[in-house]
C-alpha cells in the first residue's frame, strides 16, 4: 500500500518544477497496491434535498458501515427537516432503468427500498424482484414524513402491501404507518408486538415495528417478529432531539449489514446500535440536528 507519509502536493505553476517525476516511489507502491473487495447494497428510494432522510442518509449509511452504496431515485423532493415544499415523481420506466443499471454490472448483495411514492412505481420494483428471487429485500413503508406530509399516494397502499410485501425479507413500518397498514390503533409497547405478528401472518415477510413515534415511553421500543423469533430491541429514548431521517438510516443498516453478510436477526441488532448511536451523537447544521451516521462505534451510546 501507499505510504501516505510521501504524498506531498508540488506546486506545478512555480518557475521550478515545471516537469512531472515519473518512476518516483509513490507511484510504485501505488502500482502493486491490492485493492479490497466491498459488498454493494442498493437504495431504491426519493431524494432529500436536505440530506436528512430518503437515498442520501442511505447512502451516508452504506458508506459508514463499509458498503458501496448504490441508488435507484424514485422521486425528487424539496424539502427542509421542518417541511416538505414539492414532490416530483419519476417515471416508473427510468426507476426501472436505474435498478437494471445497477444489477448489470455491480450485483447488489441486499436492496432496500424507501419511499416509493405511486402505485405504477411499486409495481415496476415488485415485478423486477418477483422474476426471480435476487438477494435480500427490506421495504421500509415510508407513507408519512415525520413532518407530517404525504409521502406515497392513497391508492398505493394496495400495490405496496399485495404486490411488493410478499417479497420482502423485512418490512419496517414506525407506528402511523402499522396503524395504516392495519386499521389499529398502537398506544403501548405490547401493542407493537400484536402489530409486528400480525403483519408476519397477513403478509408472509418478516416485520420490524418501530416505536419512535409512541409517547410517554422512556425507552425507544421497536419489535422484530419472523414467525419463529421475536426480538424486543429497546435503547434510552433520547429528548430534544429532532429525529428526521432515523427510519431511512435504519434500514439502510439493516441492509448494509445484509450485504456484508450477517444474519437477519443479527443485522437488526447491529442497526440498533447503530442508529441509537447516530441520534446519540447527532449534531447541529444551522437551526437543526442532524444525524451522525459516521460516529465510530466506540462512541458513547
Ligand atoms: N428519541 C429517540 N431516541 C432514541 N431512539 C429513537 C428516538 N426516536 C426514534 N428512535 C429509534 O429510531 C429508530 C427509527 O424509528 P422511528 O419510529 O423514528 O422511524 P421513522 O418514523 O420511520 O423515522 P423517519 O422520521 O425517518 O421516517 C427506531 O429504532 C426507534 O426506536
Ligand atoms: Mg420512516
């Protein structure tokens, strides 16, 4: 590998040094240097222009957690960490164009898909995965932003839960959106769980149901049902801090962990230490707070 310690930066526009030095042994040790392998991973998601949420916090995600991240953009938001100003959708064909792009050349080892937005692209992402089964597949149901702002269209919850759960490995739904997808109300922890099995026996996938949004927990609860284990991960629940973009980056490190290798169960795990880290140590950008997908693992928690 390149010592780092004999890169220097020469100036080329001085009277001196006019000639480029060939042969020198950076660029030997740069030659023989061997390149290490990373897993890919794909986010089939919208763009945030405010970079707190949507395909840029995933690819912020994959990139912390050694992953080279790859994206498929669904739809073009502007939008701030207070609002959603405009949405634009892309054409269920260029989706479609961007996942073959990708699958042509870089092999996903997991996907993930964010906000999806209308039926029509919904339908183009399932019928990509149903031709046959490809790798790992975590639908987070992004419908609502935290804002409160729509984020997939009525008529598209049908398209989501009957043509693209039953492919899942995972689905993700924070608290509104099991509360639509099930016509229930999700008051108290146990709640989550009853939410959680039934989404395993109505939709065949497995369910990781979010807690973040229920009030008056002191612990951030969510519950990952399979059908054979149930797992309860819980952390402090952290105050004052504005938690935009904690779905998106969540499952994006479910995924990053998929294609790195682990296990479902032990995916989730690692995603929770890592996203109670990254609201842990998240961090201001003018007038708000934005996470800290890169704090190293050491960091307190
Ligand atoms: N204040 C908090 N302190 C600690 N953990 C939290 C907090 N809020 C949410 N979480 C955790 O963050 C993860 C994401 O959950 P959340 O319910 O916020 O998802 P979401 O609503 O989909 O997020 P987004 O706003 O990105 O759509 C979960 O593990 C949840 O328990
Ligand atoms: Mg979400």
């Amino acid at each position: 590998m390149a010592d780092l310690r004999q890169v220097r930066a020469t100036n080329l526009s001085g009277p001196q040094d006019r000639r480029l030095q060939t042969g020198s042994t950076l660029e030997l040790n740069a030659r023989v240097r061997k390149r290490s392998e990373l897993p890919v991973a794909l986010t089939i998601a919208g763009s945030d222009s405010g970079a707190g949420a949507g395909i840029q916090a995933d690819l912020k995600t994959f990139a912390a957690l050694g992953v080279h991240g790859t994206s498929a953009i669904t739809c073009v938001t502007a939008q701030n960490p207070k609002r959603v100003i405009g949405i634009e959708a892309c054409s269920a064909k260029i989706v479609r164009a961007q996942i073959e792009a990708v699958f042509e050349e870089l092999r996903p080892a997991a996907v993930k898909t964010g906000m999806l937005f209308s039926a029509e692209i919904i339908r183009a992402v399932a019928r990509w995965f149903s031709r046959e089964r490809r790798c790992p597949l975590i639908v987070d149901p992004v419908m609502i932003a935290t804002s409160g702002a729509k984020l997939l269209e009525v008529n598209a919850i049908t398209a989501l839960t009957r043509d693209l759960f039953p492919l899942a490995t995972l689905v993700t739904p924070n608290v509104p959106e099991a509360e639509a997808l099930l016509g229930i109300s999700i008051r108290e922890p146990e709640q989550l769980r009853q939410a959680a099995r039934t989404i395993h026996e109505r939709f065949g996938c497995a369910a990781l149901v979010k807690g973040g949004h229920l009030q008056n927990t002191s612990a951030a609860i969510d519950v990952f049902y399979n059908g054979e284990v149930e797992l309860l991960l819980s952390s402090p629940r952290v105050l004052g801090v504005n938690t935009h973009g904690t779905g998106c980056s969540y499952s994006a490190a479910i995924t990053a962990h998929l294609a790195r290798g682990k296990k479902l169960e032990r995916a989730v795990r690692l995603a929770k230490e890592f996203i109670t880290r990254a609201i842990v140590t998240s961090r201001r950008v003018g007038k708000h707070d934005v996470l800290n997908q890169t704090a190293p693992p050491w960091q307190q928690t």
